[in-house]
C-alpha cells in the first residue's frame, strides 16, 4: 500500500470514527452507505491533491547531490496513486524569479517559490556551504545567498536532509525556528543491481586500488585523501588511487609528480551510475574526507556494495555514517594513513563491511518520497 493510499484509508476511518461517535444508534443499512460516501469523499479529496515540481535544477547542474535527490523524488511522487503532478522546465535565466502557481504545492529544485497563487511553498535546503563561507567567490555565489534567503523566508515547510543540517540553517538563521515546518528527510539509494556483480572486472584498472568520489576542490578536501594514502606507503605496492569527477588540472599533476605516484593515481573522469558502482564493488575502500556536507551520498552508496569507508567526522558524514565506517580527522593524514592500513586486517575489514551493509539499508528513496509526501498533505490542509 503506497504512503497516498495509506492516507485515503486514515481519511476514511477517521471521518467513520466522527460519524460513529455522533450517531452510535445509526443502522448498519445506514453506516454502509455512509461508509461508501466517506471513500468517495476521501477518493475526491485524494484526487485534488496537485503538486507542482520546479525542474529548474537540471538547467543548471546535469550530476550533483541536488539533481540526484530531485530525480528519485519526483520520479516516485509522480507515479503515486490519485496524485496530480505538473512539472514546470525553466531556463536558469528565470532562476530567482518568483512563480505563479495554482497547484496545492508548489517545491522548487533550486529555491524559487510561488507568490499570488495557492500553492504552499516547499523548499529543500541540502546544506549551508554559502552560508558558512565554503563558496564565496563571484556574482553566483552572492546571487545563491539570495536565492536562499528568500526560499527558506517565504517557504511554508523546510525540508532539511539531515540534522546537521537544520542545525546549521536555524544557526544561521534562528529566526526560522518558529517561522514554518522544519522536517528531516534523509536521502536514499538506487543501486543497480544487476550490473555489479562481482565478477565483473574493472577495465584498466590494477586492483586493489582506493577509490576518491566527488569534487576535489575546497571544502571537498582531496589533499586529505591524497596525502593518507601517501603517508600509507600504500601505493608501494602498486596500489593505486582512482578519482572520479573532472581530469586533474595543471597543479594536481605537478603535485602527484612531485611525489612521484603520477601513474598510480588516476582520473576515470565523470561516470555514469552503473560505472560506479562497479568502481565502488572492486575498490580497497572509499576515502570521504570532505570537510562539509549537508548530507553525503558516495558513503552509503559504497556501503550497499561492500565497500569499506574511511570518512571525515564532522558535519553530517557522522550521521549518516554511524559506527559503519572508520571516521577520521580529515586534516590529520596520519590518521587516515592508519586507517587506510588497519583495513589490512581481515576481521576488522569484514566487519566494517558488514556493518555498512546493514547501514546502507536505513536509507531507502521509496521512503524518502513517502515522507516527501506526507509533508505535501499536512501544509495544504486538504
């Protein structure tokens, strides 16, 4: 039973239970008419609830967290039962603008929000790196300030996709904790099964190697990664370090040949899900040492398939990690070198594992969209 027709039923039972109340004497000729008029009256109710999905994130990013999380959402809500999904497409040239909508909700992919019209307003906030300084430079930076602001000022739920992150938005911005709805929806995972099976060899690739997902730059903290698996002495035996995400650029390069692993540690370039995962299902481990996230994907991601991870202890990583992987000070490689080695054990390799494997199962995008729901039905009040 979907989260929808779980809500039509509560509907249902809860106007039977005031009509039992009211009318205990009432035959049961009666209470089965009643009872057939409260499910079209529920039925009708369901069918009015239309929400509208401001795609604007895919003119803006192709990959990311952001466009991840908006894809497994919508794609489920708009497949619920008795549901009325529009979806709009604007063009990042509209970014800002405020919209019109008649819909009963109206959740924007990148903080835009519908004035004038019915529509509640629902918006996400995936994390505060503007806020708390990680990206400042240029107009785009200033202008997602804004963006922000406005969405989370006119919004009538706050969706936050992790406790640290609403610990963050109501630091930043205490004056939201009394201001609407702030619910906690965790994000999920989608694994494709059927293309990671284990004997599938990565092409290309000397195994063991340590895997590096994501961006490289800032608050990412690569040089984390990179110099653990240096200080490990790991890559003496040829094991190697893949990235994915965009080619190194020129300083990368020189750094890796100044400690000359310059062919040990690869770029695969961006990769497609299926190409991932495979990556994740070979892998030594995943190294994580991002300084900030406002959830954290690449760690679950890896734990589904049993890869060990090695991930930084702050911000939300903690959260989402729990004691299924080995977390570190980012900043101190000698720590991470360690725990680079200590996977060297077996015992304590296969527990991780399968403790990730047991982590990796709480997140689900099916429950995630039901939650996405029921947040949509208690602000429009229908």
């Amino acid at each position: 039973m979907t989260v929808a027709e779980q809500y039509l039923t509560a509907k249902t039972r809860n106007i039977l239970q005031a009509r039992n109340k009211n009318s205990k004497k009432a035959n049961r000729y009666k209470f089965n008419r009643f009872s057939k008029a409260c499910t079209l009256i529920s039925t009708l109710w369901l069918l009015s609830m239309k929400i509208e999905f401001d795609n604007i994130i895919y003119s803006l990013q192709q990959s990311g967290g952001a466009s991840v999380y908006w894809r497994e959402i919508t794609s489920r809500i708009r497949n619920m039962a008795g549901v009325s999904v529009y979806e709009s497409k604007y063009s990042k040239r509209l970014r800002g603008i405020p919209v019109i909508s008649n819909a009963n909700v109206f959740h924007s992919s990148h903080f835009r929000f519908s004035i004038f019209g019915k529509a509640k307003n629902v918006t996400t906030a995936h994390d505060l790196i503007y806020e708390k300084g990680f990206v400042t430079n240029g107009l785009g930076a200033k202008l997602n300030l804004y963006e922000r602001k406005l969405s989370f000022f006119t919004a009538d739920a706050i969706i936050c996709i992790s406790e640290n992150t609403k610990n963050d938005l109501l630091e930043i911005y205490p004056a939201l904790k009394n201001r609407c709805p702030i619910y906690i929806i965790h994000h999920g995972i989608n694994i494709p099964l059927s293309n990671i099976q284990s004997e599938d060899v990565i092409e290309k690739i000397n195994t063991p190697y340590l895997l590096y997902v994501g961006g490289r730059d800032g608050y990412k903290n690569f040089t984390g990664a990179l110099e653990g698996y240096v200080l490990s002495g790991i890559w003496r035996a040829g094991v190697q370090l893949i990235c994915t995400g965009k080619n190194f650029n020129e300083s990368e390069l020189r750094l890796l040949k100044s400690y000359g692993i310059e062919k040990l540690v690869v770029c695969e370039g961006h990769v497609n899900t299926d190409r991932l995962y495979k990556l994740y299902k070979s892998a030594y481990c995943l190294l994580y040492t991002s300084s900030y996230e406002g959830f954290g994907l690449p760690p679950i991601e890896a734990m589904s398939v049993g890869c060990p991870v090695i991930a930084s202890n702050i911000s939300s990583i903690p959260e989402v990690v729990a004691d299924a992987g080995i977390l570190v000070d980012s900043y101190n490689y000698g720590e991470i070198a360690k725990a680079i080695l200590l996977l060297e054990n077996k015992k304590i390799r296969n527990d991780i594992i399968d403790k990730g494997i047991k982590r990796s199962q709480v997140f689900s995008w099916d429950k995630s969209s039901e939650s996405h729901f029921k947040v949509y039905a208690e602000i429009s009040n229908l």
